[in-house]
C-alpha cells in the first residue's frame, strides 16, 4: 500500500527519519518526491487518494491552452465578457 508514502507516516529515531513500508521500515529523506505517471488520458481516483495528491494533466492541446490563457485574461481584464 502507499497509504504511508501519500501520508507521510514518518517517524523518528535518533537523527534519522524513518517510514514503514509494509513489513519494513526504511530511511525516508524530507526530500523525496513520488511521482506517478499514466497512460490513460482521463484516470479515476478515489478521493481518499484525491485528496493527499496533485494531480497534474499534460494532456493538454495548443488550442486548450489558448483557450485556458484567454479565459484567464478576459478574467483579469474585462470581467464583464466572462460568461457563466
């Protein structure tokens, strides 16, 4: 499981930080980073997961950029354009 990684569920002893990892427990370094990658274009999680993680899609387009950059400026710009 990687309820202990998403958590965090470290502890220390002495100088050092540690993590179990089902039945071992290891060194865990205030540095590491998980990263998860997928090749599914629109991946389902379950919002226990959803809420430990960030989720970023680059599945991006040019033109949902665009899109997404003229959304953003019509916003700061003339707020009034905006559409609900």
């Amino acid at each position: 499981t990687l309820e202990p990684i998403l958590g965090k569920q470290t502890y220390k002893s002495g100088a050092s930080l540690f993590i179990k990892l089902g039945d071992q427990t290891v060194e865990y370094s205030p540095s590491f980073k998980f990263y998860i990658t997928t090749k599914y274009r629109n991946p389902h999680y379950l919002p226990e997961i959803s809420t430990k993680v960030t989720l970023i899609n680059f599945m991006i387009t040019p033109e949902g950029l665009e899109d997404q950059l003229l959304g953003r400026v019509v916003q700061l710009e003339r707020e009034d354009l905006q559409k609900d």
